[in-house]
C-alpha cells in the first residue's frame, strides 16, 4: 500500500492512494450523485438498486482498494466488484453489496467526495436508515433530511422533507457529510424511519418517494413494496452482516441526543 502527504487547510495528512474509482464507460458530468450503503435497515441499498431497475441505469464503473475485503459478486455469471457505479444520464449511483468496515470509511469519503466534485456534481445525496423502536406500528415510515449547507436545507423544506433539528450520524454518511461540506460539495442525507435488525423496504419506498419530490424522478414505488417480503428474504444474511459491523460503529449513538446546545 502506498501513502502520500497532502495539505489540508493547513494540516499535513497522510493519507492512502489506493482508493480508486475506476469509470469502465467515460463519466463526464454528475449532476446528482445517490449513495446507498449497506447501513440501518438495509435501507439505502434498497432504494438505489430500485432505481438502477426502475431507471435502467447502466453498469459505468467500480470502486477498488485495498481496504475492501477480497470479495466478488457474481450475476448472470458475470464477476464483478462489490462496489459498483451505475449511471444515466447525469443521475449517477454508487453502492456496495458488502459491509463497510469502519476503517474504510474515512479513505472512502475523501474520495468519493472528490471525484464528484471533478465532475461538477449538483448534489451529493447519502441514504439510510435511523433506527425506532416502534417500527411495526408505522404504516409509512417518515424521512429526516440533514442539509450540509442553508441552501441544502432549503431544498429539503421545499421538497417536504422534515429536517433533522438534533442528533449524531455515526457511520458513512457522517463521514461523507463532512468530507462535502470542507470540499464545498452541495449534500444532503436522508433518513427513513426503520428496522434496526431486519432488510426495510417500506421504508426505502419512503427514501424513493422522497427523492421524486426531491430531484423529479418519478419513480414508482409500488412494485418495491409488493416485493417486500421477497426482498427481507433475500437480504437477511447481508442484513446480518451489516448488523456485525454497525456494532464497530457504535450505530447506537444515533438513538441519542447531543449534549450540547444553543
């Protein structure tokens, strides 16, 4: 593994080159950039896959580090990296079909926040779950938005998407939030009401209704919610695996309420 030594408004980072985005199709421009992880619920992975199908985004790129574990997928019996990133148009969408170790996430962030900012990106959007104890008394699960700037929050109001007022974001999105706002990258999270344990689609059908509101996607979330039980199914061991490394994150913090306040 190799390392450099960079500048950061100051400050000397050493930081790792072995994060890199590799585009398989050229990408020229993102305009909006969606994040979905495995996290709380599953939830932003969920919704994105949805989209790749609803959409027919195609398959323009990956992620490769050393930090990722040695691990392919196989579909159609095609191989193929567990991060991946698809893309039409100006839409791009980059996801894993592994658990990010919490090691990884801070190389991670840095360099997903940089490429969009190469390539113009509008608005860097994180997706996830905030886990609630009442889950199985909620028919339509609530999404939380967390702006990175005034303008961002604004969106999000406008958009009818209550804003996070108090609280911790432990995990990716945290980190991606805070990469974006020291490199000036327009971003935003959003946060379902969801099952801490157990793959949510209704609550990823919440994130997809939103992001239709949000960026004009017009995608249906029908079809997601019928699919439902097929898709906890499907996802358990993931959901399992996620759980295990949530844990390193200390993901609980997220159920409280920060000390201070003004």
């Amino acid at each position: 593994m190799t390392w450099r030594l960079s500048l950061f408004n100051g400050v000397y980072l050493l930081e790792a080159e072995d994060v890199k985005v590799v585009e398989t199709t050229p990408i020229e421009k993102v305009d909006h950039c969606l994040l979905g992880f495995p996290d709380v619920g599953l939830v932003g992975l969920i919704a994105v896959n949805h989209i790749v199908n609803a959409l027919g985004l195609v398959d323009s790129g990956y992620v490769e580090s050393d930090y990722l574990p040695p691990v392919i997928v196989v579909h159609q019996g095609d191989p193929k990296a567990p991060m991946r990133i698809y893309r039409k148009e100006g839409l791009v969408i980059i996801t894993s079909e592994v658990p990010i170790q919490p090691m990884v996430i801070p190389f991670l962030s840095r360099k997903i926040v940089d490429w969009t900012k190469t390539k113009g990106s509008q608005l860097l959007i994180t997706l996830s779950g905030v886990a609630v104890q009442n889950r199985l008394e909620i028919e339509t699960p609530a999404v939380y938005g967390v702006g990175g700037s005034p303008s961002t929050r604004e969106l999000l109001k406008k958009s009818a998407v209550n804003l996070l007022e108090e609280g911790f974001m432990v995990g990716a999105q945290a980190s991606i939030m805070r990469e974006s706002v020291k490199a000036n990258v327009p971003s935003v999270i959003l946060m379902a009401q969801s099952h801490s344990q157990y793959p949510d689609p209704g609550a990823a059908a919440s994130i997809v209704s939103a992001l239709n509101r949000l960026l004009n996607l017009n995608v249906e979330v029908k079809g997601l919610l019928e699919q439902a039980e097929e898709i906890r199914l499907r996802m358990r061991e993931l959901m399992q695996r996620t759980s295990k490394s949530m844990r390193g994150m200390e993901k609980g913090q997220e159920q409280e309420l920060p000390a201070m306040y003004v």
